[in-house]
C-alpha cells in the first residue's frame, strides 16, 4: 500500500525558531504550519527552500544544495527555483507523491520599508499542493480527470466521496465494505484520504491498496460526523445538507474529510462546487482493481492510457468531452433504462452525419470552461481563463441553432440531448457576461493579470487616458507645449527634472511679459536662473502627477476590471459548470456515434434478464491493432443464460494457447462494459441482461510487495469472485489452478467450476487446459463446451481464432513451444515424450520408465540430395538458352532415380 504522506508531526519536526533571525523566523512558522509539506518561500525572483526540505528537494528535482547563514550553531541547507519555472519543479514534486506548501510575499518590499527600515516583508501560505487539489493546466492531464477521494466506515457501512476540484464536481457513494476496493477503483483518484484507525483494517487497506492514487492519513477526529457535518455545510454556506439529499453516516463523514482538507489546502479560499451527487453502490456496474487491471479500461497493465479501452474508442474533440467519456467507461450504469437513454442520443447523432460533423466542429473551437472557472473561484485565474469562458459562452450560445425543436417527436433530439440543450441556453446573467467579455476582454490575453494589456480598447474611457498618458506622452506633452506657446506668445520649451517634474522654460528676456504683474495669468513663475525662466501651469502640474502614475494607474485600472470579471464568474459559478458539463455531455455522445460508424458497431438490446447473446462479436483494442497491420479480425459468437433454459449459463473454452482464448475471453467481458457505458458495440448483434458485478481473472502475477506468489494472487482473486459474483454477475476465469501441481490445480478448477455453476449461478467463461474439464457439459444441467479452432498444417500449426462448440482434443503445447523458437533438440525431445505418454495411457505409463534426463543427441544434418547439388552448381547468369533447356532435362532425369 502507499505509505500515508500525512502524519501527526512530532515535536522536533521543525527547527526551532530561537535565536534566527526575522526572515528565518518567518520560514519557521510557515514550516510549523505545515510540517508534512516542502515549503517554498518567496524570496524576490526565487522560491528558497531550506533545511531538510532543500536536501529532499535536490535529490527529487536535481537542483543545487548550498548553504546560507548558520542556524544553532550549524549550517542552514538551501535550494532555490525562479519564480517563473515553479509550475514545472511542482509536477516533478507531485509526481512522486510530495506535498508542496506555496510561502508567498503579501506586500511590496517599500510597503515594509514603511513599517521601519528592518522590518520584514509580510508572508504567509497560500496554498499547499498535493495530488488531488491541483488546478493548473501546467500540471493537470487536459484529457484525464483529477481526483481527492476520502474513505470512511459507519457501522458497517462504507462510502467513497470524491470531488474534482479542477472543475468542481463532488461525488458521494455509499456501498457495502466488499464493493469499497471496486467503488474506490471506479473513480482513479490521485489522492486518497483516510482516517488513520482504518489502516488496521486489512479490507480496508486492501481497497486503498488497489486506488492507485497517493493515500493520505488524517486524525480520525476529523471524520467524526456531528464536525463533518458543520465543515460540510460551511464549505457549501448552507445551514442544513437536507436539501442536496438524504446523506448515510459514512457519506458526511467522507465528505467531511474533504471539506477538512481543502480548508486547509486552499489557505482558506472556498472553491466552487457542484452539490454532491449522490448516487448509490447499485447505480454502476461493480468492478474491482483486479479487473480492471485486467481488461486494460482505461490503463494498461504497464500504467498506460495508450492501448486500452478508452484510448481506442476515445474520439473525442474538447478536455471536458474526454473526461466526460473516461467517466462513463470507467462507471458504466446498471439500469437499463438509463442505459438506453445514453443508446438514444448516440444512435441519434449516428444516424444524423452532417448535424454531428457541425457539432463536433463547433465544440472543437471550444474551451474548457469548468476548469477555468475553478481556477478563478480559487484565485489563480488569469485574463486566458476569462477567454475561455468567453469561448465556451459563445460555442454554447451557437450549438443550439444546429438542433430540430425538441417538440418534434419524430426527427427532434432524444431527452439527453434535450437536457444538454436545455443547459446550453444562457441566462440573463451569462448573457451579460459574455457581452461584457466580448467587448472588454481583447482577443488574445495574457496570461497573467499583472502583466496588463487584457483589456479592449475604447472600454473604460479612464483607461484610455492613463494608456494615451502613458503610451503617447510625448505627444501629449508637445501638444501642450504648442498651445502654451500660442496663449503666451512666448517660445517655451517644456523640460523635465526630478525637482521640478515638468516646466515651461523660455530665456530671460522672452520672460520678461510674464513677470510683470498683468492680472490673472495661467502662467506661474517657478524658478530663475542665468540665462532661463521656468513657469508652469495647474493644466501641466496635474499632467506631471498624471504622466508618472499613468503606467501604475493603468495597470490599476486593469487588475480592477478583471476582479470585477472574477467577482461576477464566482457569482456565477453554478451555471457555467452547467454549461461546461452540457459541452462535455454533447462531445461524449458525438464521439461514441463517430467511433460507431468507423467500426461498424451496432445498438445493444438491453433488457432485465439473464441474457448474453452476442453474434460476430469484435475486441474493439485488438481488432483495431490486426486492421493496423492489414490483417483481418476473426468475429466470434457467445451465448450464456443465467437461468439456463436457452442456453448454458457456464462455457469451458478449450485450445491451444495462442489461439484466442484470452482474447475471447476479454473481448466478452469489454462487450458488457461498452453495452452498460450507453456505447455502441463492435459486433453485428448484442443482447445483454444488465450485468451487476463483472469479473475477469486473466493472467496473474506475483505480488511481492506483499509475499504473494502467483498461485496465492490466483487463489485470493478467485475467492473474491466466489464470495460476490451473483445470479446477474459475468465473470471471466482463465487457467484456474495452473499455478500448482496437476491433480491439485484440477481438483481446484472443478471445484471453481461447479461452485459457479450451482451456487452463484453467473454467467460464466472459463478457459482451461485441463481436458477433464469438458467432462462437466454431461454432468452438470448448463454448462457447454467451447474450443479454439486449429490445425496442423505440413506440420505447422495454423490459428484460426475461431470458437466452435465442443471440447478441443489437444492442446498442441509442442508445437507452440517450436514457434516460440524452443531449440530444436528440446521440441524433438518433448514430442518423443508426449508421443509415448499419449500412446501408453492405458498401460498407467510411469515418468520413471522414461529416461526425461537423458537429452537426444541434436540431429545430424540432412544430407543434400544430387538434385540439390546439381541446382546448386548451376549460374542461371552463364547459360545461353539452349544449355538452360538441357540444365532442366538434367534435373527431371535426376529427380527420377
């Protein structure tokens, strides 16, 4: 299991603070304030690092240790990164399973002069980073979703809650403690907290074990319900969680861990979220890591997202669209109704080509709206995130013209896509957002706030001034200068010195009118020297104020607009997650209908009974790497039925190994994922009764971490399946009891089977080389036999991955041995014994009567035939016709003899 990054500090976790100076003080208190983090204090253009987090920080990002200045008598170690590199260095710290706490500089440096020459600019913690609160593109995968789960147990009960705090929605699931490994696997969480009294719990360690995310230990206080109850409803600013639904113990308290931790996490600013949806252990089809891992959802045995079942049937256009489809895929429904509203709007959009190329191109030019509002919310938006909302605004506003009216029953939209649309139409409020965004926001903004230039010309008639006053001061100061000299009559010439600021110069006897006391005069009298007099005006007093601060009152101007923006994106923070989510809902539905046509994929009937009928079904992966390389793909069919009365509810696949078993296998079990995701499946007919709980135990491995050898994995995945699978269950077993002794695996595998059969009654694929097996189609009611097709072919063996009733009679174990490149002498030899193990069955042969370490000799070379030496001394190159036609007489007359 991943050790917990969290735990209570102890009480030289820190340095102390005594005799250091202010600054280092400063550093001390950030660190005491987050122990468990490596701090990054701002120093001007660096971020320092210093005692034991710059030592952990060099080995982990390969930066510099030095030292500065001494602390108790030693060395302080030190490590910095710019300022401007932090996001990279973050994702490296991130990535292997580091908290980072961000130590920012609150003021200017001359705000803390003002406080008295030694005093230290104010700093404090901003944020902490960890796995599951990052919103930064920089450090977010576009296309995966980014998790914080948080377990808890009530009285027997489990929930899961989960929030994605880069787009803001919140998940609650409260299961049974058998479904916590497989509810927690559902959801991929980069990080997971937990009550630390739960690690003694070996089933719960075993569902952590299988999160993959980091886990993070926190004080069992903290998941008491009365507190996480309040935490909640004062993360949300509601008085009661009665209106967001009817939550179990183990929910508050999962979601009080959350609310807990991002409290602390986020330094106190409240993100924006979606109530919690509340959706039960029933509501998604069951499946647990093991399974998972297996069948390659949406990872790769090697950790992989290239390769699996997502990435082969991902087609879609925008981030939020690609999540959206991850999500499905990984929580496929239960209910068939539901199901079949997610069949409706992709067959819609599947039989509407023009209409779906319009609306994937549309959403393509889009942005990812819920991201960006969530940066905002939390303070770290920037002018491109305005852009975006701008963007996704605008896209949403343009989709709903391409669809028929909804009230059209025939050719108008099904009622998801209905409830999309619905969602796309922009509020009054929305509406203003987006004008005010398109007409204030420029079209290609900076990244940052502070860098200014973000906002249009011509929108805030105040900003124009401090721009023209700041950009075209020049100008402006000639153009006074000209009207000075017209009202005076005087050649001035305006200067500029850090005394005076701006002035009117003319020589001395130019001057002279403008001493003599004439009454009223716009001109004032500064100062006179030898040879100059130097006036000013109110007009150019308040221009000299006005042309050295219009660089700082511009930026002002600026940072005020864009809070004004944020403020209003908070307030309406709700309904553009709705947007983003109607946005990512369409690109989902599209992406499954393009993915439909490109393979010919066909509706699945889904029912409430026991049925699993699939006709020339495909393994959407591997069909799709053999049309890669130009080679055809063998469809096969599969029936199973629970209640048997159709058809057998058990098959016992039999062949050769290479032959497809495996694949037949996965390519059923994929089939079922699909069918519940609302997708479209390969294949030219399916009918499925809802699956609850989907098994698969293909291949195994040791699990060293945790003294399991191969055969012990077996066993404890075989046991799950045993003690779970229910009369609505698909399990998938392949080579049960392989890893033991002949007879021991047997007697296990026949066991396995029989249990399957007549006490769990699912349906049921299990492949195995133990021939005995297919004994079990006349002994128990509803289970048949089915085989991988081969042949031998001038002694090669030929695949033909084709599964056929009835039981395979060999399992040509010598003849793929040959063609994995098994040296020759070895195949001979293993042949020899087969044949006299095969041969004398009757006889009860003993092993000892075979001489198994007396290895044959390799076999002499052929000799060459005279046909071949004579081929051999022929030069095609050197014959004339005719002696070409005699050199083929030659060769049949030898070939006679």
């Amino acid at each position: 299991m991943n050790a917990p990054l969290v735990h209570p500090p102890t009480a030289d976790a820190v340095p102390s603070s005594e005799g250091t100076t202010p600054v280092m003080a400063q550093f001390l208190a950030a660190k005491a304030a987050q122990p468990d983090a490596i701090v990054f204090f701002r120093m001007g253009d660096f971020y320092e690092l210093f005692f034991k987090d710059a030592e952990i920080a060099s080995k982990a990002l390969g930066i510099t240790l030095t030292k500065r200045g001494k602390h108790q008598g030693q060395d302080i170690p030190m490590a910095g990164v710019p300022v401007h590199a932090l996001d990279g260095y973050l994702a490296r710290l991130i990535r292997q399973g580091f908290k980072a706490a961000i130590c920012e500089q609150l003021e200017a440096p001359a705000e803390a002069r003002k406080r008295g020459s030694k005093a230290v600019v104010h700093r404090d913690i901003v944020r902490v980073v960890t796995p599951g609160t990052l919103t930064e593109d920089s450090l977010l995968d576009a296309r995966g979703a980014n998790r914080l789960a948080a377990v808890s147990v009530r009285k027997g009960r489990a929930a899961v809650a989960v929030v994605e705090l880069s787009a803001g929605s919140v998940d609650a699931v409260a299961c049974s403690l058998e479904d916590l490994g497989a509810t927690l696997a559902s959801f991929r969480a980069s990080e997971v907290l937990v009550p630390d009294r739960l690690f003694s719990d070996e089933a719960t360690r075993a569902a952590l074990d299988g999160s993959g995310g980091v886990v993070q230990a926190l004080p069992q206080a903290l998941a008491e319900p009365v507190g996480a109850r309040a935490r909640v409803e004062r993360l949300y600013g509601v008085a009661s969680l009665d209106g967001f639904g009817a939550f179990e113990e183990a929910e508050v308290s999962a979601l009080g861990l959350i609310a807990a931790y991002l409290e602390t996490t986020q330094a106190g600013k409240i993100p924006a979220l979606s109530p919690p949806r509340r959706s039960g252990d029933s509501g998604f089809l069951a499946i647990d890591p093991a399974t998972r891992l297996s069948l390659e959802i949406d990872r790769t045995q090697r950790g992989e997202r290239e390769g699996s079942l997502l990435a082969c049937i991902d087609r879609s256009v925008t981030s939020g669209g690609a999540r959206a489809l991850a999500e499905r895929i990984a929580r496929p429904l239960r209910d068939p109704a539901a199901i079949n509203h997610g069949l409706d709007a992709v067959e819609w959009l599947l039989e509407r080509r023009d209409l779906r190329r319009d609306l994937r191109d549309g959403l393509r030019a889009s942005s990812d709206v819920a991201r960006a509002v969530s940066r905002l919310v939390l303070g770290r938006g920037g002018p491109r995130d305005l852009a975006a909302i701008r963007t996704g605004l605008s896209i949403a506003e343009g989709l709903a013209g391409l669809f028929p009216p909804a009230r059209e029953p025939l050719t108008g939209p099904p009622a998801r896509i209905v409830a999309c649309l619905d969602r796309l139409t922009l509020s009054p409020d929305l509406g203003r957002l987006l004008v005010d965004l398109a007409e204030g926001l420029v079209a290609e903004p900076p990244h940052l706030a502070r860098d200014g230039g973000f906002v249009s010309a011509g929108y805030r008639p105040e900003l124009e001034e401090a721009r023209r006053l700041r950009d075209d001061s020049r100008r402006v100061v000639a153009d006074l200068e000209a009207r000075a000299v017209a009202e005076a009559g005087v050649p001035f010439k305006i200067r500029h010195n850090a005394v005076l600021g701006y002035f009117l110069e003319t020589s001395a006897k130019a001057a002279e009118p403008l001493l003599r006391p004439t009454g009223e005069s716009p001109f004032i009298h500064r100062q006179t020297l030898a040879n100059q007099v130097r006036f000013t005006t109110v007009e150019l007093s308040e221009l000299d104020a006005k042309i050295s601060q219009a660089g700082y009152r511009a930026l002002a101007i600026e940072g005020e607009t864009f809070e004004t923006w944020r403020a209003t994106v908070q307030s309406l923070a709700r309904p553009l997650q709705a947007v983003a989510e109607a946005l990512a809902e369409l690109d989902a539905h599209a992406a499954l209908a393009e993915w439909a046509e490109e393979v010919g994929g066909v509706r699945p009937v889904i029912d409430d009974t026991g049925c699993f009928e699939v006709t020339a079904g495909r393994h959407p992966v591997v069909e799709a790497a053999v049309k890669a390389q130009g080679d055809p793909y063998t469809p096969n069919d599969c029936k199973l039925d629970g209640s048997g009365s159709a058809c057998a509810r058990l098959s016992i696949v039999t062949g050769p190994n290479m032959a497809g078993k495996s694949t037949f296998l996965r390519q059923n079990a994929l089939l079922v994922v699909l069918a519940q995701a609302g997708a479209f499946v390969p294949a030219r007919a399916m009918r499925l009764g809802v699956v609850d709980r989907l098994f698969s135990r293909v291949g195994a491995g040791d699990d060293l971490a945790r003294g399991r050898s191969t055969f012990m994995t077996e066993m404890v995945e075989t046991a799950a399946i045993l003690t779970q699978a229910t009369d609505r269950s698909f399990v998938v077993l392949d080579e049960i009891g392989r890893g033991t002794a002949t007879y021991d695996g047997l007697a296990i595998a026949w066991a396995v089977a029989e249990a399957l059969h007549d006490r769990n009654r699912a349906r049921t694929l299990f492949a195995t080389h133990y021939h005995e097996l297919a004994g079990l189609e006349t002994r128990l009611a509803h289970v048949c036999n089915l085989s991988m097709a081969a042949r031998e072919w001038n002694g090669d063996l030929v695949f033909l991955h084709e599964a056929r009733p009835g039981a395979a009679d060999r399992s040509y174990g010598v003849q793929v041995a040959r063609l994995a490149g098994v040296p020759a002498a070895v195949v001979s030899r293993a042949r020899e014994v087969l044949d006299r193990l095969e041969g004398e069955k009757a006889a009860a042969i003993s092993l000892d009567d075979l001489p198994l370490f007396a290895m044959a000799e390799p076999a002499p070379p052929p000799r060459s035939s005279a046909v071949e030496d004579a081929l051999q001394a022929i030069e095609p190159d050197e014959l004339s016709p005719r002696e070409a036609l005699e050199a083929l007489y030659r060769l049949k007359g030898l070939g006679r003899r």
